[in-house]
C-alpha cells in the first residue's frame, strides 16, 4: 500500500511538523536563504533542530538567520557559503562540516530554465547545479550521514522531470541543439534518480533517501520565464496574477519537512512524494501528479551514479 499522510496539498510545512521535537537533530537546508529553503528551514529550526543554511549569497543568508532566530526563539541556526556551480566550493562547504553527525539533508537549491552556460569543467549549468553539485555535496557529506545513525536525505526532484530524461549520450548540450527546458527535465529526472541511487547504496548505513516533488510554488525559481511563457502556460492571468493553482512556498515546503520528519517513511527509501503522499506511476500523458517509469529505473540510477562519479574524478 502507498504510504499516506493526513496532509495535502494546501497543508504547511509548519503544520507537518506541530508536535515534533527535533531537538539534537543537526540539518542542512541547501538554498535556505529564500523561498521553499526557508521555510523548510524555518520549520524544522521551530522544531527545535540545528539548522544550517547553506547559501549562494551570504548576506542573505544571514539575514534569512537573523529573521529564523527571532521568529522561532532557536538560536541554532548557522550560515554556510555553497554555490553548487563551484566544485571547489562544495568541497570546502563540506569539509568544514568537519566530522559532526548529520541528520537531515535537504537538497533543495535549484534553477530552472537558464539560458545555456557553463561551468568552468563545460557542463551544462542546469546539470552542474541541480544534479552534479549536490551529488558531490551529499557523497562527500555520507560520514556525516552515517555517523548520525538514522539519517534522512531530501532531494528535490519536480514534475518537470516529465520534460526529460537523462541524455547519456549528450548530457551537456554539446551536439545536441540546448533547449532550457529539456535540460531542466534532465536535471530534474538525474535529482530524483541519484536518490534513487543513494538508497540502493546506503539504505543499510541507516540513511534513507527520498525524492520530493514540491508542486507549483510561486518563488523567484522562475526569474529566468518571460512574461509571456508564464502567461502561455497558464502559470499567471493576463493581469499578471499567479493562478491559483500555484502553492506558496510555505505550502511548497510541507512534502520536503514531511519527508524529512515522518515517522512512517523511517526506512522506506527510494521513493518519490508529493502533496505529503507517495507519489504513484502517472497514466501517459498525465503531467501534473505521480512520476514517469525512467526514474524509477535501478539501471539508469547505478548508471548516472558511476557517471557523475567519473565526472567528478576528472574535474
């Protein structure tokens, strides 16, 4: 039976975790500085975890901090510098980590639909930021992970998995003609099957792996659609006003904390949530809820690890 929840769609990420005490729990939320990070952030330092944002841009993580404290009365919330585009960078985040238990990762930084550039390796940047940063981020964070015992790691994937899936052939657009969108699809489809990945590799090291989709959420994720894509797709009305449908990103956030905190999803790695539900297999054509087969695919999960591995060898 698929594994179920009390909460939908509508449900915050602060309604999922009333009642729960994190207290000794250490977390990093990657893009906690805004957006879905934050209030995943925000929800799991009410709690009584020790959350640390790891942020693209400093100054605004230590302000989202400052706010975090006053808002929730927990003062252990930290900063941490991480552009997931610089190898380097993830590295020395993750070395400083040192050798502290860490109980939650949240891989939840992201972009979308970007005009095509590179990474000074020549990867395509969709790839390199979604996918390949935090894969290096979590390999190199797995003694962490382990020494907490039962460790919970959060990627988030997307529906927009649907548009792609992994090119192994050309994965940086370098034959094929680049399309913003089916590099996100492939970005988002490699989010959901290094999860995969992962639980296959580490479910007996006590660390389960789950991919979330958080559903439409009105964020700045969406700096890089014109006006009038949005406007095509349904995503605002011609007054400019987001469709109702979208999410806020507090409501954005609840399958992210839910998979993070759910006391029925201990050990049940490998799976993909949403609206704070076990996602099912989507009927074709369907592309608003449940996945696509090929992220699901064990094959091409153990195929994109031992790439992305290679990849990093060589950078």
């Amino acid at each position: 039976m698929p594994i179920t929840s009390p909460f939908h769609a509508r449900s915050t990420a602060l309604d999922v975790v009333s009642g729960f005490n994190l207290g000794g729990r250490s977390a990093i939320v990657t893009g906690g500085g805004a957006g879905i990070g934050l209030e995943t952030a925000r929800a799991l330092a009410s709690a009584g975890a020790r959350v640390t944002l790891a942020v693209r841009n400093a100054e605004q993580g230590r302000a989202s901090a400052e706010q975090l404290r006053a808002e929730t009365g927990n003062p252990a919330i930290d900063v941490g510098t991480l552009d997931l585009a610089d190898l380097p960078g993830v590295r020395r985040f993750a070395a400083s980590w040192g050798d502290r238990p860490l109980h939650l990762l949240i891989n939840n930084a992201g972009v979308m639909a970007c005009p095509l550039a590179r990474t000074p390796q020549g990867w395509e940047s969709q790839f390199a930021t979604n996918h390949l940063g935090h894969f290096a981020l979590t390999t190199a964070l797995l003694p962490a992970l382990k020494a907490a015992g039962n460790a919970r790691v959060v990627t988030l994937s997307s529906m927009g998995h649907k548009l792609a899936g992994v090119d192994f052939d050309d994965l940086h657009f370098e034959r094929r003609e680049y399309n913003k969108w089916k590099a996100y699809g492939q970005a988002k489809s490699a989010n959901a099957l290094m999860s995969l990945g992962l639980h296959a590799r580490h479910a007996a090291d006590g660390i389960t792996s789950l991919a979330v989709h958080p559903g439409g959420v009105d964020t700045d994720l969406h700096r890089h659609v014109p006006d009038d894509e949005k406007r095509a797709m349904g995503w605002v009305g011609e007054d400019g006003r987001i469709s109702s449908r979208f999410k806020t990103p507090a409501q954005g956030a609840a399958t992210s904390v839910w998979a993070a905190t759910a006391p029925a999803l201990e050990g049940q790695g490998g799976l993909y949530l949403e609206d704070c539900q076990q996602g099912l297999p989507a009927e074709p054509g369907n592309r608003t809820s449940g996945h696509a087969p090929h992220i699901m695919d064990t094959a091409v999960a153990d195929r994109l690890w031992r790439v992305s591995e290679e990849l990093l060898a060589s950078a």
